[in-house]
C-alpha cells in the first residue's frame, strides 16, 4: 500500500527530473517551470511550490496523472533523439570507413562518391564529413539502411 506522501515524492522527483532537463535545453529554470506549468495546466508557482515541498501546496489525482503523461512524452523525445544520433553515428562511421579504405570496394561493396574522390589529396575528408550531416546525400551515396535511418528520426 502507497501512502499519499509517498506518492507525492514520487510524482515530485518526476517533476524534479522533467525542470531539470527543460532547464539545460530552455538555459533558465524560470523558463523550465513555466514550460511545465502549462504542460500539465497549472502555473509556475505551484510547480516551484512542489518542487520546494510547500505545505500549501496538494498534487491531486488528475495532477498526477498529467506529471506522469509529461514524463513520458519526454522519456520518448529523448530516447527518440538518442536512436536519431545513433543512426547518425552509424553514417558518420560508414562514411569515415569509406574514407579510410580509399578506393577499395566497402564492405556492401557500394561505390559512392565520396569513396572514389578520397583518393584526392586536400579537403575530400572535410567534403565526406559536411555530406554525412546532409542524411539524403549520404543515402544516395552508399544506399546505407543506417542513412535511412537518420532520414525517418
């Protein structure tokens, strides 16, 4: 059995975790109260009051159930953004492997552009780079499922 008080520090370390993140992203936790407030209908205040364990302040059920839905879209954004980085990651990597293995065939035996002008001297790794962060370049240039990827996130 959960207590009322046990369940308001749950819902406050929740609320606790979401101002922190906004604060980094917004730069200002005045801003990241606000944010909040209006995700789950109630004022900057009251968060702040939460936050800070105010007696005067009550988390109702339908409270509680907004801080967790808030929770929850912003667990998703984030694990949403890691896989967008991940897949990107795995471009960058195809793409430096190309780089490195000059005018060898990869192994997806693919022949792109930025594989065939590594062999140049002067700028070709900086051009390869600057293509890896355009993903539909990157794409149609090796065809990668990982380029694909980035294309969707």
């Amino acid at each position: 059995m959960i207590t009322y008080e046990q369940a308001v520090e749950q819902k406050r370390s929740k609320l606790v975790g979401i101002v922190d993140v906004l604060a980094s992203a917004h730069g200002s936790k005045m801003r990241a109260y606000q944010t909040v407030g209006q995700e789950i209908a109630r004022s900057p205040t009251w968060v702040r009051r939460v936050i800070g364990r105010s007696p005067l302040v009550r988390i109702d059920l339908h409270d509680a159930l907004n801080i967790a839905a808030l929770y929850d879209r912003l667990c998703a954004r984030i694990e949403a953004a890691a896989e967008h980085e991940e897949a990107r990651a795995d471009v960058l990597r195809s793409i430096r492997h190309a780089v490195v293995e000059g005018g060898r065939p990869a192994r997806d035996g693919v022949d792109g552009p930025a594989r065939r002008g590594a062999a140049r001297a002067g700028g070709s790794a900086a051009r390869v780079a600057a293509a890896a962060l355009d993903a539909q370049e990157a794409m149609d240039a090796y065809g990668s499922t990982a380029a694909a990827r980035v294309t969707r996130g």
